[in-house]
C-alpha cells in the first residue's frame, strides 16, 4: 500500500481528536461545562449526580463514532441514541444546551480548526435527530 493511502488511513476522526487520550479530555471538559453553565441547567438535571459513568459511556461512545475502537459496544451493548433518550423531554432548548457544552468544550481542544467545524457539525445531527424523536416527528 502506498505511503500516502496508509498516512490517509490514520485520518479518522478518531485520530484527529486525540483518539482515547483526546476524546477522554473532550468529554471531561463537556461535562464540566454542563456542571457549570447556567443554560444547561436543564439538561443536567437529567444525569445522574456522580457523572463518572455519563463520562465513561460518551468516551466510549464517541471513539466507535468517529471510527475509532467500538468500546460502547463492547462493553455495554448496542445503542440507539435516539431510542436511549426518549425517556427524557427533550426539545429545541435541551438539544441547544446540549450542543452549547459541547461547542465550548470543542473549543478548547487542541484540535485544527477544521475538525472542530466539522466535529461540532457532526454532532449536530443526532442532537437534532434525538430531538425529532422525542417530538414525535420521526
């Protein structure tokens, strides 16, 4: 295999985020964002106090879904995202909120500026899908 299809390989999303070491930080600094904002006082409410586990369940989440190792599954099993967070209301401003933490902890990564458009733009799209789900939309 040429060099530049094995260098291209690595580029996973997985990769530019830092892979475990680097999504571990992107996870830590959404949730300290959703301790800590006001605007996501509401979404807050729907974890549990001790968010150690939260934390540990978006890591390994996150990693299988930017192409990394598919850690969720391997340890708890299947997921469907939007069917998980049916059971929670969420709406344009919970799903804002959400996106908002997130948004600010993407910002502070030491990712190119580029995977950080394109991060935050991913994101957005099960964010909304969860949304529709729980309007009933789809």
């Amino acid at each position: 295999m040429p060099l530049d299809e094995q260098e291209s390989r690595k580029l996973t999303p997985y990769h530019a985020a830092g892979e475990l070491v680097g999504i571990t930080k992107l996870v830590d600094d959404f949730y300290v964002n959703m301790d800590t904002l006001p605007e996501a006082e509401t979404i807050r409410k729907m974890h549990p106090q001790d968010l150690a586990e939260s934390r540990k369940k978006l890591t390994y989440f996150l990693c299988g879904w930017l192409g990394g190792p598919k850690l969720f599954s391997e340890h708890y099993g299947p997921i469907s995202i939007p069917g998980f967070h049916k059971q929670f209301p969420i709406g344009h401003d919970e799903r804002d909120a959400w996106l908002f933490c997130m948004q600010r902890a993407i910002a502070i990564q030491p990712f190119d500026d580029r995977f950080k458009e394109y991060l935050l733009a991913a994101l957005s799209v099960p964010a909304e899908r969860v949304r529709q789900v729980n309007a009933g939309e789809i």
